[in-house]
C-alpha cells in the first residue's frame, strides 16, 4: 500500500515494549496523510475484531540524517 503513494521514501517497524512502532517517511506531508489514512483503512478491514486502537501519529521534518 505505501511504495505506491507519491513521495514514499521508506518505511520501518520498531519492536518495542508495548508491541511495535512503525515509522513511515515520505517527502512531504500529502504522502505521509495519505498513507495514515490508508493504513487506518487496512487496519479497520483487516484487524477490526481485535480491537486495535487507531494510530498516534507524529509528524515533523528531519533534521539529522547520516
């Protein structure tokens, strides 16, 4: 679903205590909308039964890459 919406660049899943981040990095802010939209879409077709909460999404620029 994401490598086709316009500016993806990449997309990561942290494990973490609670379960899993993921990361979703796109070149501007109508690709990463688009993508919480189409991820919430997935997840309320897919996962509804299980109760999953909707994302928390954060967004902002980058500032640091190596």
């Amino acid at each position: 679903l994401l490598t086709g919406i316009d500016g993806f660049r990449a997309y990561y899943i942290v494990r973490d205590g609670d379960g899993a981040t993921t990361i979703s990095v796109f070149d501007d802010q109508a690709g990463a909308d688009e993508s919480t939209r189409l991820a919430a879409e997935w997840v309320a077709e897919n996962l509804g039964d299980l109760g999953v909460a909707p994302p928390e999404v954060t967004s902002g620029p980058v500032i640091f890459s190596i």
